[in-house]
C-alpha cells in the first residue's frame, strides 16, 4: 500500500512541472512575462522541472530547440497580445 500513496504523490509532482512548463510556454506570448520564462527555459529552472515531469534529456533538448525556433519564427508581435 505503500507503494501506491508514493506513485500517487510521484504523479502529483509530475502533473504539477508539466502544468509550469505548460504555463512558462504560454506565458511567453505575454509581453509582462516573457523575459521571465526566456530566462526560465534557459536557465536550471527548467531542467529542474522538466526533470520531475519525467522528460528525458533527448526530449529536454527537443522542446527547447522548438521553443527557440518558435521564438525567431514568430518573434511574438506584442502589439497583438491582449493585455
């Protein structure tokens, strides 16, 4: 049984550094917090998180790679972003 309170709580802690990446991603479409999330994605802070979502170094470097040409693609018009 006590396997099953540790999965739990393991699953608890994964949902919630998906759901920061999550937020941190769409976060960085909003003028008043894409530095913040630009610092986040390139510094510890997203390793750690990603770390305990459960994503592999391979799958770190993927999303990061598509987070920076989404950047340079798109270079997020602010003009348009609903404040």
């Amino acid at each position: 049984m006590g396997s099953l309170v540790q999965k739990r709580n393991g699953d608890g802690v994964r949902y919630l550094a998906e759901a920061v990446i999550l937020q941190s991603l769409a976060d960085l479409c909003d003028k008043r917090h894409s530095q913040d999330c630009r610092r986040f994605f390139r510094g510890e802070g997203f390793t750690v998180w990603a770390d305990l979502a459960g994503l592999s170094p391979l799958e770190q470097i993927r999303l990061l790679s598509m987070i920076q040409k989404a950047i340079q693609n798109h270079a997020y018009d602010y003009e348009n972003t609903v404040s």
